[in-house]
C-alpha cells in the first residue's frame, strides 16, 4: 500500500498519493497546483496516477487536478453535490467501479467549512486512517466500525 502525504506549507494544506504499488496504480487527493512532485513520485515508484480525487472546492484551495489530469490522462472525481463546470467523475461512481477499491474502503459526506465534503476511510497495511479535509488520523478497529 502506498500512502505519502505531500503537504503545502504556504497554505497549511496537505494532499496525498495513495494506491497499491503491487497494481501499479494511485491516486492524488486534493493535489496543490504545482503537479511536478506528484509526476515525480509516481516515475520514482513506477505506478500510474489513474485518479485525482477532490474533497472540496473552493478559494481557499487552489487546486491542481486540470494540471494533473491533462498530464496523465487521470479521471478527476469530486462530491457528486459538488457540481464544478470543469470535466470530472461522481466520487461514488470511483469506488463502484474501478481498482481504486483496492485502497479507499468508502466515502462519505462530513461537515466542512464549505459542503459538500467527504471522508475517506483508507485501509493500509499498517492500519486504517480517516482521511478528511487536510489531515489523516490513525484509527482503532471500534473507530472504523463506528464509521461504517
């Protein structure tokens, strides 16, 4: 399992790169507009960013999913509430239907500063984490049951 955060400190953001190294494949959440790192990482560790995935919208997150998505060909997934003029997939239909249920158990809707928003509970070897917003905590087995 791949897990890297990446973080933006200017802005006190973070976003990650998440998948499963044995099918080659990951996943960028809420990528920062400067996509070089991510490019990088993912030549370095020989896999394929397949999918961007973006838990908000808005000012304050200046994203680089267009970037990203014309570089690799990647499918840009959001909050099907999220409704952004710009080409992208319902974030449901990504855990439906693709390889990403390899790493992204499910998503769910949560409070936020500006909905809609999701967290994702991320299953890895070395345990589950609760991704939302900008930040990913550890959690026991009782946490991840009381989130399903």
């Amino acid at each position: 399992m791949i897990f890297r955060q990446i973080t933006q400190d200017d802005l006190g953001c973070a976003s990650y790169l998440v998948g499963d190294e044995h099918a080659g494949v990951v996943a960028v959440v809420d990528p920062k507009l400067e996509i070089d790192e991510y490019l990088s990482l993912a030549r370095y560790m020989g896999v394929s960013i397949e999918h961007i995935l973006e838990t908000h919208n808005h000012a304050d997150h200046v994203s680089g999913h267009g970037r990203l998505a014309a570089a690799t060909g990647a499918a840009i997934h959001v909050h099907r509430e999220a409704a952004p003029s710009y080409d992208h997939e319902p974030f449901d239909e990504l855990l439906r239907e693709t390889d990403a249920e390899r790493f992204v158990e499910r998503a769910t809707e949560s409070l936020g500063p500006q909905p809609p928003n999701f967290e994702a509970i991320v299953e890895l070897n070395r345990g589950p984490l609760v991704r939302d917003e900008s930040e990913a905590h550890p959690l026991t087995p009782s946490q991840v049951e009381q989130k399903r």
